[in-house]
C-alpha cells in the first residue's frame, strides 16, 4: 500500500544504489511496486538483466542502440522503447537511459 505522506521535495528525493555493474545506479522508492535504474552507456556494449516484468527505457541524453535477440532500435534523447518481460537486452554507445520496471 503506498503511502502518501507530505513533505518536501528534497526529503522525497531517492539516493541511488550501487549495482555489480558500474555504469548502472538504481533507484528504488519505499513501496515494492517499483524501481527506476539510470543506465550510463559510454562506448561499451552492455547486457542488462532479464526483467520480470515489462520495461520503459527512455533516452535521456546521447545516442546508441538497444537490442534484443530479435530487433535493434536506434535511440536519441527523447526515444522511448518498451521491453517486454523476460527479455535480454543490450544497450551501446554513447547514451544515457532511464529504464522503468516492476520488482514484483
């Protein structure tokens, strides 16, 4: 159940936590329904974890791709590409992507 307190917007604020992967912080909200990883991609190919649920990536800064096994999508700032459950993806170039999902 969320609860919807008051308080201000710097108290509401999220810190990131650290993954096993540099170039991903994660940020998640005190209700279990959710979470938001911040995915900074500099150059380098990098394969995300499967997610149980559905995702919505949205470009935020650069350019690259994001791949599954069946399609590659061109992403620039302002794209937006959902993922459906279960699937692999990789993320390269040079981009800045803030994927949303369901922790279930």
């Amino acid at each position: 159940m969320v609860d919807c307190n008051p308080g201000t917007a710097a108290a509401q604020k999220l810190a990131p936590v650290r993954t096993d992967e540099d170039s991903i912080r994660r940020y998640v909200p005190p209700v279990r329904d959710f979470a938001v990883d911040l995915v900074q991609s500099v150059s380098k190919e990098l394969t995300l974890l499967r997610k149980a649920s559905p995702q919505i990536m949205l470009c935020t800064d650069g350019s690259g791709c994001v791949s599954t096994d069946n399609s590659t999508e061109m992403l620039a700032r302002g794209d937006v590409v959902f993922v459906v459950p279960g699937v692999p993806v990789k993320v390269s170039g040079n981009l800045t992507i803030f994927s949303a999902y369901c922790q279930g």
